[in-house]
C-alpha cells in the first residue's frame, strides 16, 4: 500500500483534499436535488404522509396563470438583467485608470456588493417611495406627478430589477477588475504600434482577453436573475396581486407560506427552475467549449 501510495502521490493528492469539498457538495447540492424531482411527483404538506400524485402537479403548472405570471417575470430579468455585464466592464474600465483618487471611487463601487440584499431592498423601497422617496422628489422638479412604482403593476417589476442591477453590476465590475490585471501589456504595446485604439482595442485585443471572466459573469448573472428571491421578498411580497412574483417566490409561496404548505407542488416549480437554469448554462458551457477549440 505504502509503494502504490509513493508511486500514484501525485494523482492522488488533489482528490483527497477535495474528497471533504465534494462529499460536502453532493450532500448538500446533488442529493437535494434528486429530492425534490422525487418529491414533484407526490401530494405532500411537510408533515403527513406523502401521497403519490404522478405528473398530477407538472399537469396543474401548465393551467396556472400564477405561474405563467412568475415564468414571464423571471424572462423579464433574464433579460434586464444581463445589463448588468457590460455595465460592469464600462465601470471596470473607468476603474483600472491610474488617476487621482481611484481607490475612493473603487470604494464606492464595490460597496453595494459587500451590503445585504436585504439593505439594497430597503434603500430602494425608499427611495421609490410617492410621498417622500428621491425619485419622486426629483420627478417633482420636472412637474411629473408621483409614481408609486412598487404599488402599479406596469412598473413594479423594473423597479425591483433596477434595485437588483446595483449590486450585480458591482459584482461583475470586480470579476473584469480581475480579468482586466491579468492583461497581457505586450499585446496591448503590439496594438498600439498598428495604431489601434478606443473601441478596436477593446474589442479586438482587451476583450478576447476578459473571456473567462465575461463567462464567470454571465453564469453568475443568469443564475442571479432566475433564483431571485429576497429583493422580491423585502420589497413588495410578491405584489401588487402577485404581478411581481418570480419562480423561486411563487414556488416558497406555495410550499412554505400561508397559502399553501404544498411541497410537491413547490418541488414542481423548483424542477422547471433547475431545468431553466441548466439550459442556459449548458449552452453557455457548450458555446464557450466550442469557441475555445475554434481558437486551437
């Protein structure tokens, strides 16, 4: 034993300091997930006996205007939300200046992503507020009459995502920070020297750079916009009359709250999640796979 550990040490090293990561992961993240596949499929409050139902609860999904409600929401983030990607490399970029006083702003731009997203929530709830938030004060001085964005249902939805860019945008800005200091300088110099700059330099030496991190960033940021959940929460409980509601909170509403205690119909709404979630990162996976091999 002791000659085939000497011969194998180097294979064997690195799964056996990440044997506790793993164990740790497929406890907590791959069982559950077999988990609530097998609970969808039954008819159960948390507490009785579970009672098997078949697609009984994928069937109710497909006739549920809720549902459909909090699917179309959470394409509405998807969307808005990878805003979020190129508003983080613009301030990224601004940020890797060597200028006076660049440590104060870096500061003030990664703030929102060190604070609770319980805080973003409640900074944001007033400052949309009618009577006295600062969007209405400033709407005010231009004559617009007051908006109570998260009360109208045409606007409730874009003003929690607008709450939600803050902090993602923070997020992706640290992710390009980081792409951006392992630029090579060389490849920059050589570009300069065919006279390339501005939006050519970014696109066509800077960016191929920043692939990793841009593919960091919008796996992250998809994930971020299809689990949304607690600005949600804090900042409207899903109101008005369940318009602003999302999958991840329409499936605790009826799993967990006072609506429901469905479980299986939560598990339900927690699979079409998961498959939603893993469509857009195989292909996201794929897509990057492909252009790698492309560049080889």
């Amino acid at each position: 034993m002791q000659s085939y550990w000497k011969r194998n040490q180097q294979r064997l090293a690195p799964w056996i300091f990440l044997a506790p990561g793993i164990f740790m992961f497929c406890v907590y993240v791959i069982f559950p997930i077999f988990q609530s596949v097998s609970l969808s499929f039954y008819e159960w409050d948390g507490l009785g006996e579970k009672t098997y139902v078949g697609a009984e609860n994928y069937i109710e999904l497909m006739d549920d205007e809720d549902f459909y409600t909090s699917l179309k929401n959470n394409v509405i983030w998807l969307v808005l939300y990878m805003l979020a990607i190129p508003a983080g490399l613009f301030v990224a970029l601004f940020l890797n200046q060597t200028v006076r006083g660049i440590r104060i702003y870096k500061s003030l731009f990664f703030f929102p992503f060190v604070i609770s997203q319980v805080v973003v929530g409640l900074v944001f709830s007033w400052f949309y507020d009618p009577s006295y938030g600062l969007l209405n004060i400033f709407l005010g001085v231009f004559g617009v009459d007051p908006i109570a964005v998260l009360a109208d249902e045409r606007y409730v939805t874009y003003g929690i995502i607008a709450a939600g860019l803050w902090p993602q945008t923070a997020y992706c800005m640290i992710l390009y920070l980081t792409g951006l200091n392992a630029v090579d300088p060389e490849q920059i110099e050589a570009a300069r020297l065919d006279n390339a700059k501005g939006v050519k330099m970014l696109w066509y030496v800077i960016l191929p750079q920043l692939k990793p991190a841009t593919f960091i960033a919008v796996v992250v940021t998809i994930i971020g916009a299809l689990r949304s959940f607690d600005l949600i929460s804090i900042m409207t409980d899903g109101g008005p009359y369940g318009t602003s509601s999302v999958l991840a909170f329409y499936m605790y509403e009826q799993a967990f709250s006072e609506y429901g205690f469905r479980m299986g119909y939560g598990a339900a709404i927690a699979v079409v999640l998961f498959l939603i979630m893993m469509v857009y990162i195989a292909f996201f996976l794929f897509k990057m796979y492909r252009d790698e091999r492309g560049g080889h």
